[in-house]
C-alpha cells in the first residue's frame, strides 16, 4: 500500500469521525494562511483558523545564513504537503517532499504541484542535471534561476527545491523540474509583504540586480525598483558601476510609485539612494564664505566657464570672465583642462539657485594654466627677423622726390 493509499484511507477516518470540521478545512495541495504560535528547534507550528493547526520545518523560516527570517505572531503563506499519521496535524511547506522515496510519491507529488527536494549533480547541455530520491531529472537552465545564468557550474553540489513539471513513469521515469517555479512563488509571497510598505518616503533594504548607464536596478523584496543615475550620489556620477556592485546590499528610498496600467503590467517604483543623505548645500555657506580662498578640481567646461568641484555634490562656476586676470579669453579650454587644480576665490553663494560663483586668479593657481594656449605658443615660439616694410608716408615722399632730381 503506498503513502498517499495510506493518506487517504486516513483522511476518511478523520473526516468521519470529525464531520463538524470537514468542511473548510484544508487538503493536501492547498496554499494556506497562518500564523506562527511556536517555533521549536526542528519544527514552528502555525495556527490555520477553522479549529486547524500545521508543522512546518523551522528552515523553511531561515535564510541562507541559518537565521530566523520569521517570529511567533508572523502571518506567513505556505501550502499543505500532508497529514501526521499520529497526530492528525497538517503538514506544511516542503516537508513532505524531503521525505518522497519512490516514483509512485514523485508522480503524486506532480499531480498535487508539492515541492521535492534535489541535488543538482552536473551541468548538461541545456541545463542541469538533478538526483531526486536517486531518480534523475533534468531541469531546463531557464528554470534554474529567475536571472539568467551564464556558467551552470555553480550550482553543482547544491540541494534546491523544484516542482515537476513533466513526469512519466515506467522503468526509466522521464522526469522534468523547476526551481524557478518556486522562487517565482516565492517572490510573489515577498511582493505581497513589500506592497504593504510601499509609500512614498519608506525606506527599505534591496539587492542591486543590474546596472545600466543611465542607473541600476534593485530588488526590495519581490519587487523591482530602479535608481535613477541622479539619485545615486549628490556628486556627478558618469556610471553606476562607479558607486555600486550588482549583489551589492543598499538602503533605498522611495521617491515614487506608480501604479500598473495596460502597458506596464507592474508599479514602476522610483528609489533614491541620495535622498538619505545629508544635502551639502546645507552647509555650503559656513564651508565656503564670500571672500574666502578654496581650492578644487576642474570637473568640466562649458563656453561660458569652468566648473570646479569645491566638494562631492557641490560645483562652483568661474564665468569666463573671471578666468584669464583681464585678458580676453574665447574659450575656457584655453587656459583650463578637466582635472587640473585650481585655487579661487569665492565671489558669491546662492542657496536658491545652488550656486557658487568664483574668480581665478592665474597668479594664484595650484594647477592650471597661467596664460592664455595662444599667448603660451607666440611667446615660445622662435624670434623671427623683422620683415622689411616701405616705411612712413614721410620716407616714400622723400624717396619719390630723391627719384625726381
């Protein structure tokens, strides 16, 4: 007689001899809600309603370090694998699944969507290989992960949870799983706790997923954010991968939701990391007083001036006037080069508007140029003899009179 004749032949008794709780209660297969009232050394035991109690394996609440991702009192989702043959007591999570031993429990397993537990053994052409209770199955390399990845190796050796998504039996069972299936689950139960905290202003914990040129994209659980290049820094950043790593663990802010419509199936959520910052034009004045002398680096040049980086987020500008001591000058890449150090003095601070106003003095320069390129170059370049001209207007009517005579 195989487990699941065995389950049910209980599960008769039960209903017959506690007809007042057969309806409503949960069957093997179910998703279910509950909440966490004891959590022991091996199992937690969840409270179902409906005079319904279930054991859950106390990893299922842990997170890859060993630690306790859930507390008594926490509402948590999972789903009814079986039936304590003693107790009576529903059987949540994977636990069941760790147990399967046969084929018969792995195509009952398939037929009731539960999860089993295997060991990925090699990395094959198109996917992997996994050992499920000494049966092979293979598992699609789009079905390994939700991202997608480029070396499989990586995971050889390590035990995962799948669900069956194609099984046939016989002497040589056929067998075809997915872990994606179930952290897809997964991140649909996380995405469902995330949306209960997302307001404008929150601050939450992400995963930074990708970086692209114009910001990087971060998991806040279930949910996908993305930080415009702006709100990475208050300094200029050319690239994200200048101030983050993909991997990388990043407090956010939410700047922004907005919510699903026809062609965006999901909220586009905007997050900040700048935002949780101190702003430095706060301090600008107290740091950079009018008169004072300050020294920065030339961050980049327009036609109308250089500006210079006094501090990471704040930029002074030296209009092109103010650049040369008097001399007229047409561009600033005449004098100045992106990088160079300079020394200036503060002409003005505009909080409103966040802007520095400064004056160069080439005299005074810790890096710059101290003339004009144009001027640089003539006065370097070989003395030349002085060409021989016709002379005054008094000369030419002297030489013309000389002629005449």
């Amino acid at each position: 007689m195989s487990d699941s004749e065995n389950f049910e032949d209980l599960l008769k008794q039960f209903d017959q001899s506690h007809p007042q709780t057969t309806k409503g209660e949960p069957v093997i297969g179910d998703r279910v809600k509950g909440t966490l009232i004891a959590i022991s050394e091996d199992y937690a035991f969840v409270d179902l309603g409906a005079k319904s109690e279930g054991r859950l394996d106390v990893a299922a609440l842990k997170d890859a370090d060993g630690q306790l991702k859930h507390a008594v009192g926490d509402l948590i989702e999972t789903h009814v694998t079986g039936k304590d043959e003693d107790s009576g007591m529903l059987l949540l999570g994977s636990q069941q699944g760790h147990k399967y031993h046969g084929v018969d429990e792995l195509e009952h397993a398939y037929r009731q969507g539960l999860p089993v537990q295997g060991q990925v053994s090699a990395a094959v052409k198109g996917g992997v290989e996994v050992q499920i209770a000494g049966v092979r199955a293979f598992c699609p390399a789009s079905q390994i992960d939700i991202r997608f990845i480029e070396d499989l190796s990586e995971f050889v050796g390590q035990r995962y949870d799948f669900r069956i998504t194609k099984f046939e039996g016989g002497r040589r069972p056929n067998l075809v799983v997915s872990r994606r299936a179930m952290l897809e689950e997964e991140q649909r139960l996380q995405a469902e706790q995330t949306r209960a905290q997302l307001t404008e202003g929150a601050v939450l914990t992400g995963t930074v997923t990708s970086l692209k040129d114009y910001g990087a994209f971060v998991d806040i659980g279930g949910l996908e954010g993305m930080i415009h290049i702006s709100q990475l820094a208050f300094g200029h950043v050319k690239h994200p991968k200048e101030v983050l790593q993909v991997g990388q663990q990043v407090e956010v802010s939410i700047l922004r939701i907005d919510p699903p419509d026809e062609k965006n199936k999901r909220e586009k959520i905007a997050l900040s990391i700048r935002a949780l910052s101190r702003d430095p034009w706060q301090d600008a004045i107290e740091h950079f007083p009018v008169g004072s002398r300050v020294t920065g680096k030339v961050s980049r040049l327009q036609p109308f001036g250089a500006f210079v980086e006094l501090a990471p987020g704040i930029d002074g500008l030296v209009h092109v006037s103010e650049l040369a001591a008097g001399r007229r000058i047409n561009h600033p890449n005449e004098v100045l080069n992106p990088g160079d150090l300079v020394e200036a003095t503060v002409l003005g601070v505009d909080l409103e508007r966040r802007r520095i106003s400064l004056s160069l003095d080439d005299q005074r320069q810790a890096g710059g140029n101290p003339e004009p390129r144009a001027e640089r170059a003539a006065s370097q370049a070989p003395t030349k003899a002085p060409e021989k001209t016709l002379g005054s207007f008094g000369e030419l009517l002297k030489a013309s009179m000389d002629r005449s005579r």
